[in-house]
C-alpha cells in the first residue's frame, strides 16, 4: 500500500511553485486532486503531479499497485504547510483491499 504515497511529496514541489501567496491553498487544491485521481485509479491525471523525469516510473509503480490493491477511500486529513517552507506534511487515510484479501485495511499515511 505504502507504493501509493511517493507521489505525494512530488505534489509539495509541484504547488509551491506558485506565488507565495497562494502556496497554501496550491498546495491543498493539487493534494486533494491527487488523491482523487489516485482514488479512482486515473493514475495519468495524478502523474501530472509528478515531475518529468519521475512519471515513466511513477506510472509502472501504479499500473502494478492497480493489480494488487483496491482503494475504497483516499481521503486528505492533514496539510501542514508552513509559508516559505520547502516541504509541508501531508496526512491521508487509505481505505483498500487485495483481491487476495479481502480484509479491508485502513492506513494513516504520512
């Protein structure tokens, strides 16, 4: 499960690009795309979040997850940013099952 969230520090770079007024709610706003693509496994539209050079990958990591796991909910709890900062803390609960398992797993991730 933990292969859906490196893309998530790419949306940190990605948002604050933007002036530095606006950060912030860049930042929430491509966050909570993000986990709507990733939600309902339009991996292309979240790859748009992930710099070039990182998206070829980023797209067969998720096209292998895609076999693997279902997510039921990818929800943003948390984003923690502080103005100027390079980096923000992003909080997410993950709700998915294997079609091996079909135990469904919740996760915070961080």
């Amino acid at each position: 499960m933990t292969r859906w969230l490196p893309g998530l520090a790419c949306i940190v770079c990605v948002a604050c690009a933007a002036s530095p007024q606006n950060r912030s709610t860049a930042l929430r706003d491509a966050v909570t795309d993000y986990a709507h693509a990733l939600r309902w496994g339009q991996i292309e539209r979240a790859s748009t979040y992930v710099p070039a050079k990182s998206r070829e990958l980023f797209l067969q990591q998720k096209r292998q997850a895609q076999a693997l796991v279902q997510i039921h909910e990818y929800d943003v709890r948390t984003v923690d940013y502080v103005a100027g900062a390079d980096k923000a803390r992003i909080v997410v609960l993950a709700v998915w099952t294997s079609p091996t398992d079909p135990v469904t797993h919740q996760e915070l991730l961080e």
